[in-house]
C-alpha cells in the first residue's frame, strides 16, 4: 500500500454522509496530522479510487473540496500537492454541527459551557443580531458554549433550544457531546434546513474575554452568525448566535447546485 494512506481511516460506505465528503474529511484529517506533508504529492485518483473502494469521479469531487479549503492544489500533469498551512477555511454551515464542520476540515475542536443550562423566558432586548431571535419572550433552554482550538478561543456560541422538542435537555452533559450529536442520538432527530444571517459587529467586554480578544481599544469586532433550524414538523426550533473571530480561520459556505 502507498505510503501514507495507511494511516486514513476507511470509510463507512453506510453512512448517509457523502462519500466524498467523508473522504474530504479523512485526507484533511491526515494533513492536520502530518501524514501527509507540505510539498507531498497525493496518491493518485486511481489509487485513491482502489484504496476506499469508491470511483475516481469521488474522488475528484473529495480534491476539488481539499482545494477550495486551500489544503491542496492541483497541478496539470504533475498531480496534486499538498499546500503549506495557511488560513484554513471552515464551511461554517453544517446542518450536521459546528464541531462536524470544524472536523471536516481537519481541525480539532475543544468545546466547553460558560455557565449552566437554564430554562426560561427569553429577554432579546439586548439583542444584536439583524435576524429576530424566534424565541423571543417565549421559555427556552438557553447555554452559551466556547469553542477553542489548540487552546485558543475561536467562537463562542449563544444557543435558544425549544423545551417542547427537546425535552430534559439540562441531563445532558454538553461539554463531552455536541449538541448536534445530542439531537441524533437522544431525540432521534436531525435538522431538515437552516438559515442564517452574517454581519461585522463591535462586541461586549465580557464576549472579548470570552473569545481571548484585547478589548483595550474601542470597536472590538467580531463576525456574527445569526442561525435557525428547522426540524420535521418544528420550524425555527433551535436558534443560536455564534460569534468567531476570522484572525486565524476563514469561515465560508460552500454552494451547491441542484443535481
């Protein structure tokens, strides 16, 4: 077997993920780790094809996504060669989890709760976001999660969950599972679409520690994502505002036409 690949993970031809996807995510997997180095040609698409038993046209699809993420680049009659680590990209709309979407792009992501899940009447009247937050004076489970990356804070998340879909939500223990992972595994459920709003704006002292940003100055700014979830028979059922600072990782959204 050619050198490298193996140490990547196969994958699981069960799952309703993409294959192509789940092999975008297992060669990033392998650059974030060193398997594969700065300057290396990756295998070839036949012995990619051979490897995970899926076709070459999977293949090019799982490059191309390596491509745009800036972790490759493809060069004509040579191959593709794996690119020095520069900004790396996040599609940071996943309707699988914000942790799935940070892992796909080959990035460990540590998470941990500010404060207590709590459940209650939700005031907005220090809201900042474009988008008005569904659960506006409603009762909802309310948390606010921060995310790091080896270390440093990358975003922080505000989290609105509706107690009538998500019931019991404070038994669970946020900071080992994911919430995404929660909704699936507990509640059986999995978002069916989502929208959400993106905007620049100044934020809070308390926010700037959260994110490990220097409030000395005035206008410490941060990029806002206003989300909401629709499930099967509940609209708008969770919301969150999640705010990332974009120093050390581009956030994109990757647009697809229909097939």
């Amino acid at each position: 077997m050619i050198a490298g690949l193996a140490q990547v993970p196969s994958l699981n031809l069960g799952s309703p993920v993409p294959l192509y996807h789940q092999l975008a995510t297992s060669l990033s997997t392998a650059i974030a780790q060193g398997v594969f180095q700065p300057g290396d040609r990756l295998p070839s698409e036949p012995e990619l094809a051979r490897r995970f038993g899926v076709t070459r046209p999977t293949v090019r699809q799982a490059t191309r996504l390596l491509a745009e993420r800036r972790l490759v680049e493809a060069k004509r009659g040579s191959g593709t060669f794996v690119l020095a680590p520069g900004k790396q990209q996040v599609d940071l709309f996943s309707l699988a989890g914000t942790l799935d979407a940070f892992e796909q792009s080959g990035v460990r992501l540590e998470r941990r709760l500010i404060g207590k899940i709590k459940k209650g009447r939700v005031d907005c009247s220090a809201s900042e976001g474009l988008v008005s937050n569904p659960f506006a004076g409603r009762i909802a489970y309310q948390f606010r999660r921060q995310s790091r990356v080896e270390g440093r804070p990358i975003l922080v998340e505000d989290f609105y969950v509706d107690p009538m879909i998500f019931p019991e939500l404070e038994s669970y223990n946020l900071s080992v599972k994911s919430f995404a992972r929660v909704v699936r595994e507990h509640y059986f459920l999995r978002p069916v679409r989502g929208h959400q709003t993106f905007q620049t704006l100044s934020v809070s002292e308390e926010l700037a520690a959260a994110l490990g940003l220097d409030h000395s100055g005035a206008g410490t700014a941060a990029l806002l994502v206003c989300r909401t979830l629709d499930f099967p028979g509940a609209p708008a059922a969770v919301y969150v505002e999640l705010r990332c600072r974009t120093d050390e990782f581009v956030f994109s959204q990757t647009l697809e036409g229909d097939a």
